[in-house]
C-alpha cells in the first residue's frame, strides 16, 4: 500500500520542503506509475499521523492543508471519470493537469 509514500509525505511537510500541494504533486511526479487513488490515500494518512501524533497551529495547519489536497484530487479523479478520461495512474493524473488547467502544476 502507500505507507512508505506516506512517510515520505510526512517528511515533506513537516521538513518545510513545500507546501501540500507541492507534496501532491511531488507524489504524482514522482511516483507516476502507481495507481491514482493511492496519492489520495497517501495524503490521508499523512494528514491524520500529523494530526495524531503532533499539536499545535502548524501542526492543525499542515494537516488540514493535507486532508484539503486529498479531497481536491478525489474531485480531479472524479472529473477525469466523468469525461471518460483515462485516470487509473499518476501519469493518466498529469496528463488531466494539463489539459484541464492543472491547480496542483501550479504553486
């Protein structure tokens, strides 16, 4: 499953290397070949260990940045479906950036 992606983001927000969406498309980037809801699991989880385990502003700030990027790309993946685009991996997920605008390209 994704646990060792879901350290990695766990890493990258806590380290400062970026933002959320930076880390989303840092997974997809990175990871292309893996299946496309396993970044929304991945942000998941790291959304609720950083929760979980942490307190205070940043640590509810990261988090809830976190849970936001996991519910916007569940929202590109349902777009992608319901234009009877292909959306079964990370590379199909670029492909849908870039064609339809690309929120998580920019920033």
């Amino acid at each position: 499953m994704g646990e060792d992606l879901a350290e990695f983001a766990i890493d990258f927000l806590l380290s400062g290397r970026g933002s959320a969406r930076a880390l989303t498309r840092e997974l997809v980037q990175g990871w292309p070949d893996r299946p496309a809801l396993e970044y929304v699991l991945v942000l998941s989880l790291a959304a609720n260990g950083i929760e979980s385990t942490l307190t205070g502003a940043e640590a509810d700030r990261l988090s809830r940045e976190a849970w936001q990027m996991a519910a916007l790309l569940g929202v590109d993946l349902y777009d992608a479906k319901a234009l009877g685009l292909p959306h079964d991996t990370g590379a199909d997920l670029l492909r849908y950036w870039q064609a339809h605008g690309g929120f998580f390209l920019q920033g």
